[in-house]
C-alpha cells in the first residue's frame, strides 16, 4: 500500500469525511524520484464544525501520528467543515527550496 492510500485510509477511519483527497506531491520538490515525503492533504468532516484550524491540524497530526513521526516531511492541510467547503481549496505554492528555484 502506498503512503498516500495509507493517510487516506486512516483518515478515513478517524474522521468519517464527506470529502478527502490525498495527492503525494513530492514530484513538486527537489528529491529522489519515487519519493513520497510531501503530501496535499483536504478533508471534508463534520468532526471539524467545532474546532477552530489549529484544532482540526492537532487532530489530523494525531490520527497520523506514526507517519508523521516516520516518512512524511511535509503535509499541506485543508481542512473544512460541510458548510465552509466550496469544492475547492488553495492550491500549493511552488517549492522554492533545494535546487527547485
């Protein structure tokens, strides 16, 4: 199983989402080709309603506790209730780091 079906699935498990997209966008960064350290990650709940955006990350860093301690150098959260999600969210800035400027 790839890391990324790995975060969608206990993401999943966690948060029950209307929507989730999970995009490895290591490709985008300067690191060995096959890599999957950086990760896009938008998640639809209404387990977020409550919570305020540092709340939401605390959590999502909670349920990927082991992968965030492991392989994932850098994930990129969006995280929304139903009723502040428009179908979209931003998309990723260009790295500018290592060799990619």
């Amino acid at each position: 199983m790839s890391l990324a079906n790995t975060i969608e699935h206990k993401l999943r498990e966690a948060f029950a989402p209307e929507h989730i997209d999970v995009q490895c966008e290591s490709h985008l960064h300067n690191v060995p080709a096959g890599s999957e350290m950086h990760f896009r990650v938008v998640l639809v709940s209404d387990a977020f309603t409550p919570l305020r955006k540092v709340q939401r990350h605390q959590k999502v860093y909670g349920a990927l506790a082991e992968e965030m301690a492991g392989p994932i150098h850098a994930l990129a959260l969006h995280t929304f209730s139903p009723g502040e999600w428009e179908g979209e969210a931003p998309a990723s800035p260009e790295c500018l780091g290592g060799g990619k400027k």
